[in-house]
C-alpha cells in the first residue's frame, strides 16, 4: 500500500481486529447468568468500545440488572475461554496489514492482557509488537480522548495526522474529540442496518466493511 498523508493508523481491536464481539458478549451473558440474571438481547451490543467497568454500569443503567461484588473477576477467565475456542482475525486484515507501510498500533478498550491474548491466537501480534495501547493505562476510556493521545503520544505522531479504524460509536467519537480522521470499520458479524449511519453520526469521514476498500481510500489521502 503507497505512503499516505497518515503518519499513524490506529486500530481499534474487538471487532476491528479480531472478530470478538459476538463472542465477548457470550460471555458477558454468561457470567450475569451465573448470577441468576438474564441479560435482554443487543444489550452488550450497546457497550462496544467501552472498557468492562463502563460496560457493567451501562448495563445497569440499561437494564437495572447489577452483577454482584466480585463477580466481574470471572468476565475475563470466561472471555478467554471463548476466545481460545472460536477467536479469528476479521476477513482480509492480515494481507491489509502485509501491504501497511505507515506506522501503526493497537488503541482498545480492553485490558492490556486481553488485547495481547486476542492478537496471539490470531496470529496478529508479530504487526504491532509493544504499540498496544488499553483504556487502562488512562483515567477516561472512550468516548474520551485520552486514549488516542496516548496512542499518538507513545508513537510520535501528531494527532493531526492519525487515522483510527473504529467499530463503535463510542470509539468514533474518542478519536474525532482527539482531532484524528476516523474511519468507520463494519466488517464484524456484530453489524446491523444502523451501524454505518450510526457511525458516521459520531463524525466518521468514510464508513467500510472491507480492508481492501479501507486501503483504497487511504491511499488517496
């Protein structure tokens, strides 16, 4: 792939990555109904691109359904299970990755664990290397900013100058509020009819559910 006006592409993992979200939801499913609480359908679906605290105080303010204390400690062990079962790379981001001359890096919502755990089984570890960058290593996760700076920050891009690849309106908006282009990713099985619109409402500039168009549209910048 040419050299573009980007001095950094990042990319969002659960769902942009690796295909998770349908299966990180099935865990979120059964760990509530671990607790004796059924979880309404799309309800997780509503948290993508927040870290789990945000997600278990989105759901309870969704639902009124609250896990009790402690019980969060089993959504990871679960997760990982699932993973290790059924995790794949989204179709056509390995050869999209080969063909990436710009720098690029990891920026998620999850933990620093599962981030590397997804990108190890999925054989997408050996592009990114340690520019892996989780929500937990700042105060505010997304929608906030912060995490896209740090991204640019540990990378040495102006942030001007970053294009980050997002499934979720709550990411979308992270990076726009960071003063980065963001492209709007819908290539997952999680995707529905609304999922473009809502994207682009967040202010993604181009909204794809192929790599190959991706890459098209970044070599014209």
């Amino acid at each position: 792939m040419p050299q573009n006006q980007f001095e950094l592409v990042i990319f969002d993992c659960d769902g942009v990555l690796v295909d998770s979200e349908p299966l990180a939801a099935l865990a979120y499913r059964n760990i509530y109904a671990q607790q004796g609480l059924s979880l309404p359908d799309g309800t997780i679906a509503q948290c993508i691109g927040l870290k789990q605290a945000d997600i278990i105080a989105r759901v309870a303010e969704l639902t009124g359904l609250q896990l009790a204390d402690g019980a969060e400690t089993g959504l990871w062990p679960e997760t990982k299970r699932i993973f290790a079962e059924s995790l794949q790379p989204t179709p056509g981001i390995v050869p999209f990755l080969e063909g990436l001359e710009t720098a690029h890096c990891v920026a998620s919502g999850s933990s620093l664990e599962r981030i590397r755990f997804s990108l190890e089984i999925t054989g997408l570890a050996r592009f990114f290397g340690d520019a892996v960058y989780s929500s937990f290593m700042v105060k505010r996760g997304k929608p906030a900013p912060d995490l896209f700076f740090l991204a640019a920050e540990k990378m040495q891009a102006d942030p001007a100058k970053c294009v980050v690849v997002e499934d979720s309106p709550f990411g979308v908006e992270g990076a726009v509020a960071a003063g980065m282009t963001a492209i709007g990713y819908t290539g997952g099985t999680h995707t529905h009819e609304d999922h473009a619109p809502a994207l682009i409402a967040k202010g993604a500039s181009a909204v794809f559910s192929d790599w190959n168009a991706i890459g098209a549209w970044m070599s014209n910048r």
